[in-house]
C-alpha cells in the first residue's frame, strides 16, 4: 500500500506537481534523515545533505525506472549524496585543517535525543558512531533498513565480498564496544 502511495506521487511529481513533492517529502523525511543521521556528524552538514538529497530527487525524476523500488531508489540518492558531501569535506579539512585544530566544535546531543532507534540506548548509537565510515554505512542499511547484503553490494556499487568484510568488520567492532551491555541487548547483535 505505502509503494503504491509512493508510485502515484512520484507520476503527480513528474508531471510537475510541488504539492505531490512536499507530500513525498513528509512521508520520507524521518527515514532519510535517521539515515542521514547515522552517517553524517553534524548538524548543518545533516542539514545541508538532506536539501541536497531532496534537489537531486526532484532532478531526477525523469530517470526512475517505475519497476524498481522506490525506497531502494531514494537510499540510492542519499548515499551518493553522502559521499558527495564526505569529498567536498575531505577537500575543506585539507584546507582549513590547521584552524580546526584550534576551533574543534563539540557534537550537539540532538544525536542522542532525536536520531536514535526505538530500542537503541544512548551507548549502542555512540557504538555505532566509532566505526568507520564504510562499516557504519553498510551496519546502517543491514539493521535499520533490512537490506540483504546482496542489496547493499548493489546500492553501494561495491562486490559483495567487500560489503561482506566491511559487514563482519563493523559486527566485530560493536560487540568489542559493547563488550560490557546486559547479555539481552547483546543478543540483536549476536544474532547477527
């Protein structure tokens, strides 16, 4: 039902309709920026990533192929929007890298309030923010999204076997960090 939902506003919006695209937007915003969330630091970098994903959607309106998916289409969008914005951050922290080292900001606890998952504590989250970026992306679209690994090698552009490694390296890391939770919260990720 909510496919063919999305599928109706997808035509509106082809054919150009703002109130079909502002619809769109509402239904997806909490799962994009959730998403978002889990792989961009900051807040305005959160923030300017979503306008970004939302421009390129309206973009590209005329190349989704009404056959695939929608949310796997829309998943697509937000991660080449992220590593879009990792590239334009690499080249600002090669640049301003000196004067951050003088102005670190500290991370605003809105992570902690508004982007966690139903079930997931404060010292999960946190968890999950120290894996690298690669493990933290694939860990993302695995448990919140529940991509198959072969769905996350297609999303990504990557072999399977690299999702594969990056998987099982991001599982090892999270059981090390969370090594000392109650035996019923580790069991989500041991059963993994």
């Amino acid at each position: 039902m909510q496919n063919e939902y999305m599928y109706q506003l997808l035509k509106q919006m082809k054919a150009g309709d703002q109130q079909a695209f502002h619809a769109m937007y509402d239904a997806t915003y909490q799962d994009v920026y959730r998403t978002v969330s889990f792989l961009v630091d900051h807040q305005q970098d959160r923030e300017d990533v979503m306008s970004e994903i939302y421009m390129q959607m309206w973009l590209s309106l005329d190349n989704y192929d009404m056959n695939r998916p929608f949310h796997f289409w829309l998943h697509g969008l937000v991660i080449r929007q992220v590593q879009r914005f990792r590239v334009k951050s690499w080249r600002r922290f090669r640049i301003f890298e000196r004067i951050r080292a003088f102005t670190r900001e500290e991370e605003e606890s809105y992570w902690d309030q508004h982007t966690a998952l139903d079930g997931t504590d404060q010292m999960i989250s946190q968890s999950i923010r120290k894996l690298t970026d690669k493990q933290r992306t694939v860990i993302i679209f695995r448990f919140f999204h529940d991509y198959t690994l072969e769905e996350i090698a297609t999303l990504l552009d990557i072999p399977l076997g690299t999702v594969k490694s990056r998987y099982h390296a991001g599982l090892q890391a999270l059981r090390k960090y969370l090594w000392n939770l109650p035996p019923e919260r580790m069991e989500k990720i041991n059963d993994y």
